[in-house]
C-alpha cells in the first residue's frame, strides 16, 4: 500500500517535475511539496491535490487513495466501451486513438522543451 506521498511522488516524477517546479505549478513552496511526500504532511487540502493531478495529468482520487485509474489518460481509456464494434474496427479505433495519444505526447513534449529554452 501506498502512501499519498509516495503517490504525488510518483505522479510528480511521471510528469517530469521536481518539488521546486510543481511547488510554482500549484502555488505553494518547494518546502510544502517535500513535507506532503515525506509525510510530514498527512493530508493534503483537497485544493492541492487537485492542483498536482491538473499539473501532473494524474487522478486526484488516485493520489489520495490509490484507487481508480492512475492518470486521465487511463481514466478516458477506461471510459470507452469498445464492446459493441466488431473486432476489425476495434482494433483500428484503438490503433487510432494511440495514434492520436502519442503525437499529442510529443506535441506537449516539444512545448515543454520550447518553455524551458525560454526561461
């Protein structure tokens, strides 16, 4: 079992971000982002996590209790019933949506990369 810490971490990491820069994200200090992983911190406000799942593209019921799907994307793949198409279809719908999930990756990676040129 995780600790809500160990999942902002986690979320934080997968989304390439140190406490300093999620701190900026969301509006509070690096020192606030440290105690809410080292546990120092036992609950975060609802306020922040929300902040950290809108910065880190993950779930903020799955940062505060570990249950549900990890991120939006999982979320949104979940969401989808596939159920009712033929299998040929299936297969093409879901090639394109991984497609589609992968240049919008690479697309919010290369702004990323423009950003930090910038600053």
């Amino acid at each position: 079992m995780t600790t809500i810490g160990e999942r902002i971490k986690e979320a934080m990491d997968a989304a390439g971000l140190d406490p300093p820069r999620l701190g900026r994200a969301i509006g509070v200090s690096k020192q606030a982002i440290s105690a809410m992983i080292s546990g120092s911190t036992k609950s975060p406000t609802a306020e922040n996590v929300f902040k950290i799942a809108d910065a880190t593209g993950y779930q903020a019921r799955w940062i505060t209790t570990g249950k549900g799907p990890k991120t939006k994307r999982d979320a949104a793949q979940e969401s989808l019933d596939l159920s009712e198409i033929d299998p040929q279809s299936r297969a093409a719908f879901r090639a394109a949506l991984r497609s589609y999930a992968e240049q919008s990756k690479n697309e919010s990676n290369s702004a990323d990369l423009d950003t930090r040129k910038e600053g």
